[in-house]
C-alpha cells in the first residue's frame, strides 16, 4: 500500500527531521503512480541537502520544481521566488511544499497566506525520532505547536520517518513506528504514511503497519556516496 | 543513550558540553550556525553560558578572558570569522591559555561562498594571526570523529596550554550520521593553579599568576619563544595521529587526504581495487602535527611511484606532504576549491593519469 495523497501538501517538521528525502520520495512516486506532482523547495533556513539538489532527478521525471533563481541557488539568502505563490494558485494534482525545518523554517508560509485562500491544504509532520530534538512526546508536541504558530496553519497528518540512515534496523523502524502511533493517538492526527529505506523492505513484516509504507531510495547522499537510482516501475 | 541521528554541527557542541565546556561564546555564521543554535538551547539546560559576540574580534577576545581564568571556553565559526580571531588566537598561545576553536570551512578568499572547503589549511596550520606560534590542529572525517575529537580537544588544550583547532569543511557540520556519545568526560585540569588568574580560590601555591603577553626585554621575548617552539616540538613527539589505508598493498601511489576529501579518496581506492590497481593513503587526523614519519615511510614503499595531495584547497597541504617526503616521489595535486566536492570519479581519474605518467 503506498501514500495515495493529492491536491497541496506542505512537508514539514523539526529541523532534520528527513522532510526534503520524504517529499523527493514522495515526489516520485506519486509520479509514478500517473500523477501531476509538482515541487516547491521553501527551505530559506538550511544551507546544504535541500530539494534543489534533485533538480536533475525531477527533470528525468518531468516534475516540475520551483527553486529561486539560477544565480541564488547557493546563496545563504532567504529568497522565496514569486512563482510559488503562483504554484499555490494552479496547484498540480499533487503539489509538494518542502519548508525549512522547525518554526524558523515554517515561517515562510505565513507569508503565502493569500495565495493559500480557499485550497484545501495538507500539512504533514516529518517525525524522526532518533533525531534528540524529537525523542519524545512531549518535544514533538511542542514543535508542532510552534510550526502551527509560525506559519497558521494547523498540522492534519504525520509521517513516521524513523531512521538512523544506514543503520537502520527493522526493529528501529518498528519502535520508530509505534512511538509516532502514539503521537498520533495523543493528537488524533492520522499518520500518512511510514518511510522504509528500499534496501530495508524484504526484511520488513508489512503488515506491522496499518498506514501506507513510503520507500525512500536516498538521494542527498554525500560526495563519496551515490543517490539510489529510482527506476521506472515499466 | 543508543545512537542518534545527528548533525556534525550539533554533534560538536553536544560534545562540548559533554567534555566539560560550560562556557560558549560565538557568532552565527555559515555553515556554522548550527552549534550556536544548538547551544543557545542547551546551555541553560546545563547552567553554563552561551554568549553571542557582537563579532569574531570580541569573541576571540572573550574566550581569551575566560581562559585566562581558568574556565574551559571554546567557539565555532567559518574561515572568515577565523579571520577576525587570528589577533586573539595568537594573543592565546602568546599568553599559554587553552581554549578550543572550531572552524567548519567554506569556501574563500573573501567571502568566498557557503559550501565545503578545506582552504583554511595555512590559517589552521601556519599562522592566521602574527608571531610564532602553533595551533594543535584536529581534522575529523565523519561526525562520530568529530565527536571523539572535541571530547580529546579539551585536555589536549589544558595539557599544552595552547589552543587546539577542530577544522571540518562544511559538509561535517552540515551532514547527518548515526553517532554515539561517550560518557561525560569531564575531567578538570590538574594544571590550572600554572595559569588561571581565579584569585587564590583553588590555588595551592601563593605564586602570583600574570597573564600577559608584552615581552619588551629582548632576551625574555627570545626565552619566551624557546619555551613555545619546545612545546611545539613536544606535541610533534606525542600528540600526532593518523589513518593509513590499504598501506599493506603494494600500492603504486600514494594518497595523502583529510576530512570528507579523505572518504572520497576511500571510495576511490576500493573501486581502483576492483579493477586490479592499488592505491594507499595516510589520512593525517591531526594536521599539527603532521605525520612526518608515517608519509616518509609510506612513500619508501617500493612499488610506489608518485605522492598525490588530495584537498580541497589549491595545493596546500602539499607543501608539507613533499616536506615529509623529502624528494624520494614526485608528488602531485588535484582538488578543488569552489564548493564543490571531487567525486570518487574524479580522483580515479587523476590516479590513472599518474599511473600512465609515472
């Protein structure tokens, strides 16, 4: 079962939380599944690892990416190109908004505000709960409390996207999965869908999940390291 | 606590902490920010400080004065602001307090741009501020590294009473890995009553501690400097360390890389090792001191024929890698300076050429 979502939704979450990896996956494999999926890289907090780095993968796939201009691509600038507003406007059938991590990176969509009126938006939270700023309940409640703040809109579904990267086990996913489930049952907030690293899957008893199982084939991989290929599913 | 998922930047300052540093003065800068964000947090958690300068100059000046009294005080920043504190940093090893610096590079001169470089090597290893002296200089290559050494930063500091660098490029703050802490490793410093000007609250003699760093009498100034060169000379003999890698071949060159440069070169030689060609490499994890020794006889090994500098700087770390060869190999550069990182393509590229040359 995979992540069957449409129309605007915004990834985000505490910084490094895996939101940018989660909304390339998700990306593509919504493509692959026929939709119109469309991406706006928001980041205006992190410097390195953002969506702009899969420029080419998306080209490959003909999704379209939103990103600023050519000459500030690496700047350490908060620059919100004017298309996105656009991109809000005449969403695709599947539109993915990646914001910056924590409140400082959701701010950015205050600042859409007018261009969200009367859509229909998803705002999912990225939970990693290996990652110490979001090792419990209480800390995640908190920073979705602040991401609420900061960019007024309220979060309406999670994504469980536990890992430690490569070393990754089957049972870290699982105590990954039941610790969201339990943020999910304090929240009422429906958990989307679960990440699985593609290489984890064979090992991994599906039916331990009662959501959809999104499987991430990484892609901000470092220097020495390629990105997995995503291959047509034809 | 198992392992987390961390950024090298948090997972520097997690260390700081953890290695007894309650004292944190910095200013935002990246690819840096990170620590001071982090430590902006936890600080109070711990009752320690976290102060934000109101630029490098200060900060250089603040860890100098909490130094000076004997606290254990460290900062982060990127190569420019490194700059701003070379005054300070020699002003530090001049005055014999330890402190520990922390520079996630980017690339330069001027201000050059936001991603990785390895182009502060001269700055970290030569000077960056005027006068003799030497930083003890720490390079990590994965973010559990980075861990281990600004936990072994702190006493190395005190046990020289001498500034130790911590230089990353800006992937190892800015990339996530799994990494585990050690246990607190506070150990305070048994030598604290030789410097710390903190009135007669822990001192055990009633020697006057001065801290100061005018020396007008030029027979003092030159003694002065004799006692610094022969503590440099003292970390040479004790405090160097290393990685080889696949040194047990019969390798036919020789890589010498640091940092995240130096997994890129590991890439690069498993792959070349598939394909029949062995490459070695010493990966200095200190950069002072540099391994002298290990490249010296690295470089004696019979089937190898050329010595390649592999830095993402425009050839300087080879000048003391042909240093420590002493003219038995040529030896050869390849990087890049721009942001950019050489792919392990790259670098098998530049080995066959070597390999056909030579």
């Amino acid at each position: 079962m995979e992540p069957d979502l449409d129309g605007i939704v915004i990834i985000a979450g505490a910084y490094g939380s895996g939101k940018t990896e989660v909304a390339i996956n998700l990306a593509v494999n919504r493509k692959r599944a026929g939709y119109d999926v469309k991406v706006a890289d928001l980041d205006l907090v992190n410097p390195y690892f953002r969506t702009r780095e899969a420029a080419a993968l998306f080209n490959r796939w003909g999704i379209e990416l939103i990103v600023p201009a050519q000459e500030w691509l690496q700047a350490d600038l908060p620059i919100l190109s004017p298309a996105v507003s656009g991109l809000i406007r005449q969403a695709g059938q599947l539109t993915i908004l990646d914001a910056g991590g924590d409140d400082a990176g959701a701010t950015v969509l205050a600042a859409l505000a007018d261009a969200f009126v009367g859509k229909t938006v998803r705002m999912l939270q990225v939970v990693n709960p290996y990652r110490p700023t979001t090792d419990t309940i209480d800390k995640c409640l908190q920073i979705k409390a602040e991401i609420e703040a900061a960019s007024g809109i309220a979060i309406n579904g999670l994504v469980s996207n536990a890992n430690l990267m490569d070393e990754t086990t089957a049972d870290d996913l699982y105590s990954g999965y039941d610790f969201v489930s339990e943020l999910s049952r304090l929240t009422n907030l429906p958990i989307e869908f679960v990440t699985a690293a593609q290489e984890l899957l064979p090992e991994l008893n599906l039916n331990r999940f009662l959501t959809p199982v999104l499987p991430i084939v990484r892609q901000l991989t470092p220097p020495w390291r390629k990105a997995g290929v995503i291959k047509c599913k034809n | 606590m198992g392992k987390v998922l961390m950024k090298g930047n948090e997972a520097i300052a997690e260390a700081a902490i953890r290695a007894g540093c309650l004292n944190y003065f910095a200013y935002p800068i990246t690819p840096q920010s990170e620590v001071a964000e982090y430590l902006a947090k936890r600080m109070p958690e711990v009752d320690g400080v976290f102060l934000q300068g109101e630029s490098e100059v200060a900060v250089g000046y603040m860890i100098f004065g909490a130094s000076a009294c004997g606290a254990r005080v460290m900062t982060t920043s990127s190569s420019p602001g490194v700059s701003l504190m070379g005054e300070a940093i020699s002003y530090i090893t001049a005055a014999q307090c330890p402190a520990v610096f922390v520079n996630i590079m980017r690339g330069g001169p001027g201000l050059g741009g936001i991603l990785p470089s390895q182009a502060d090597y001269f700055q970290a290893t030569k000077g960056g501020g005027h006068g003799d002296y030497r930083l003890l200089v720490m390079a990590p290559a994965s973010v559990q590294e980075a861990v281990e050494m600004m936990m072994e930063a702190f006493p190395l500091a005190e046990k020289y009473r001498n500034p130790v660098m911590l230089v990353g490029d800006g992937l190892i703050g800015q990339m996530m890995e799994p990494v585990e802490f050690p246990d607190n490793l506070s150990i305070p410093a048994t030598n604290k009553d030789a410097w710390a000007t903190n009135g007669m609250d822990t001192r055990k003699s009633d020697k006057r501690n001065l801290v100061k760093t005018l020396y007008l009498n030029p027979e003092e100034l030159n003694a002065h400097n004799l006692l610094l060169k022969a503590k440099y000379e003292r970390m040479k003999q004790e405090a160097v360390k290393y990685e080889p890698y696949n040194l047990d071949s019969a390798y036919q060159v020789l890589i010498v890389s640091y940092g995240t440069m130096s997994r890129v070169c590991k890439t690069a030689i498993d792959m070349l090792k598939d394909e029949g060609i062995e490459v070695g490499m010493v990966r200095p994890q200190t950069l002072f001191p540099f391994p002298e020794q290990a490249i010296f006889e690295a470089a004696a090994c019979e089937s190898c024929k050329v010595a390649l500098s592999v830095e993402m700087s425009m050839g300087q770390m080879i000048e003391d890698v042909e240093r420590c060869i002493k003219g038995r190999l040529p030896v050869k550069w390849h990087g890049k300076c721009g942001g950019d990182v050489p792919t392990p393509e790259e670098v098998i590229d530049a080995v066959k050429r070597l390999i056909a040359e030579y």
